[in-house]
C-alpha cells in the first residue's frame, strides 16, 4: 500500500511578523532610470543594529520599511521602538531578500567586522535578488575593494560615509554632509531614491570617490579622534578657571571616547593614509618642542644647540625634519598603501 502524507508548512514567529507586516505595505516601487528627489518608499534592510545602525534605521522608518538584525539579540526591542522589524540573525539577510523583499541592504557593522560578515551573506540569492548595496562606515577604500571582491555583478553598491551620528545628528541634519560615492550603479533610480531620504532631510550631499574620502579623513575625522585619544590619556578634566578653549578640548576628548577603541583602531588600520597623518602628529609635536627649548636657551645666554634638553631636537632641527617630511609625503603614501594591502591580507 502507498501512504500518503500532506506536509503543512507552518511559518515562524518572525516570519509571520514579515509577512503581516508586508500585508499593510504597498507593492515595490518601480524605479525609473533616474528621478530627482522624491519621497519614494523604499523597502530596507539593516545589518547590524549596534548604536549607528538603530540611529539611522529609526531616521529611515519614518518613511520607509526598514527590517533589521543584529547578532546581539538583545536589542531586538528596540527594533518595535524605532518603527523597525526584527529578523532573527541566523537567517537575516535570507529572509530579507525572499520575504521582505528589500530594495536596499545597508551594510552597518563595525569596521573590523565588515569584511567577516559580507563574506557569510548568500550571494546565490543575492544574485537573483539584485538589491543595492550600501555600506556606511567611516572609512571607503576598504570596504569598496571588499564589496567588488564578494558581491555579485548583478548588485549596485553604493559607499556612503554620513559625516554625523546619534550625538551631532540627534537634531536636525540641516546641513550635516553625507558623503557618497556611486560606485557600481545599473538602476540609477533606485539610488536617487535612496539618497534622496538624505538630500530630503536637509544633508548636504558630497559624491567623493572611496580614494579622495580616505585622503581627507585622515587629515580630519582621524585626527580628531587622534588628538582627542591623547587628551583622553592625559586625562583632561574640567577645572574651575577653564578657558574657552580648554572646554573645547575637553569636548573633543568627550565626544571621541563616547565611540568605541574599535572605531578608532578601524579608523587606523583601514585606511592608508592614517599611519602618514599619525606620524606627522608625532613630527609635528617634535618641531614645536623644538621650537619652545631654543627660545629658552636663547633667553638664557646658552648657544642654541643641535640637540634640545634631554636629547630633544632643536627647532632648525625639527624644521628640516618638517621639510623632509612634505618631500616625502607622496612616497610615504605609496609604502603606506602597500604595507595596508598587506596587513589585510595578512
């Protein structure tokens, strides 16, 4: 005799939650080949629910369905808070694609991690999918080799670094930059789309290519973090006849220790030109000591020596080591990258 059994597949919680939740949603958008700035609802998924991605996973819901993950399980709460949908880890992004349907999957993990997890999405169904790929972290080379290495040609990736975050972004983002660059971009619409929530919300908008965003935030972001991590050792601390400007230092160090040692060390490790920018802190500090001791001598009768106090250089010292140092920067560079390709693949 033959017997035969029915098979009832019963959905999981979360997959009940996804569908119910995408009952009550409108069908996807058709993107034409290029729009200006509208308010098209987008479908988006978020990995990586850490600090950033619950600030800008709460922004986006407002005006989009945003499905969200985190490997930390304990912060799916706030996914019900933020307006968002939690998809459990395991199947994160498989969900996303097949159930959710996303147009768009943000990549928001930390640094050292990105490469990790972009290396366990499913990229079969990524394939067959077609979602835009954005990254947001604070560094783009990286990541853009990362992405063009892995993901598959049929998906647009788009780098994004939103120069603000829950502190400088929690009021208005009249005029904060979001810095992007269209990397590898087929549906043109759809990208508008998404940066147009930005462009909306009152950022300004700086395309920038992955090299140029490296070269200048290592003169910028990472020196601010650098020079607030050594005010942070010094232990700076407000005292009762605080200057102006010694409050704005001790803002600098609040602000840079509110992030992780992570951001900072990612910051560092990945992207090349960091190691230049920390060295000509390092310099930089060496020529104005320099220039402090010979002044003293000077007004001390002594002859200004080659070497300072305590083997410290003079300052014609310091400024020819200056001099090399710009005659050398273009180089420097060079090994800079060649040492970082080689510590990522190490």
């Amino acid at each position: 005799q033959t017997m035969c059994v029915q098979v009832i597949f019963v959905p999981s919680a979360p997959q009940r939650e996804i569908e119910l939740r995408l009952s009550a949603m409108p069908a996807p958008p058709a993107f034409p080949a290029c729009t200006s700035a509208s308010s098209q609802v987008l479908r988006v998924g978020v990995v990586g629910f850490g600090c950033f991605g619950q600030f800008l996973a709460g922004h986006l819901s407002r005006t989009n369905h945003v499905f969200v993950t985190s490997i930390d399980e304990q912060v799916c709460g706030m996914a019900a808070e933020l307006s968002c949908t939690w998809v459990p880890w395991g199947r994160a992004v498989t969900e996303m694609l097949t159930i959710a349907r996303v147009d768009v999957l943000i990549i928001a993990t930390s640094i050292v991690s990105f490469a990790s997890v972009v290396s366990e999405l499913p990229f079969d169904l990524l394939r067959s999918a077609q979602p835009l790929i954005v990254d947001v972290l604070s560094v783009k080379e990286y990541p853009r080799g990362v992405l063009l290495r892995e993901m598959p040609a049929q998906c647009d990736i788009l780098c994004t670094h939103p120069m603000f975050g829950p502190s400088s972004g929690r009021g208005s983002w009249e005029g904060l930059r979001f810095v992007f660059d269209e990397v590898r971009i087929s549906n043109a619409g759809r990208a508008r789309s998404f940066l147009s929530f930005f462009e909306l919300a009152g950022c300004a908008m700086v395309p920038m290519s992955c090299a140029q965003h490296d070269q200048q935030a290592a003169s910028t972001q990472f020196l601010t973090h650098l020079t607030g991590r050594v005010l942070a050792e010094q232990a700076c601390e407000p005292t009762p006849i605080d200057t102006v400007g010694y409050q704005n230092l001790c803002a600098v160090k609040d602000n840079v220790c509110k992030d992780s040692f992570d951001l900072f060390y990612g910051l560092f490790k990945y992207n090349q030109c960091s190691l230049d920018q920390l060295r000509r802190f390092r310099d930089s500090l060496s020529a104005v000591e320099a220039q402090l001791m010979e002044r003293m001598q000077k007004e001390s009768g002594e002859r200004p020596r080659s070497r300072g106090a305590a083997g410290r250089p003079s300052a014609a010292h310091g400024r020819r080591r200056g001099a090399r140092l710009v005659r050398r920067r273009s180089r420097d560079c060079k090994r800079a990258s060649r040492r970082w390709q080689g510590a990522l693949g190490a």
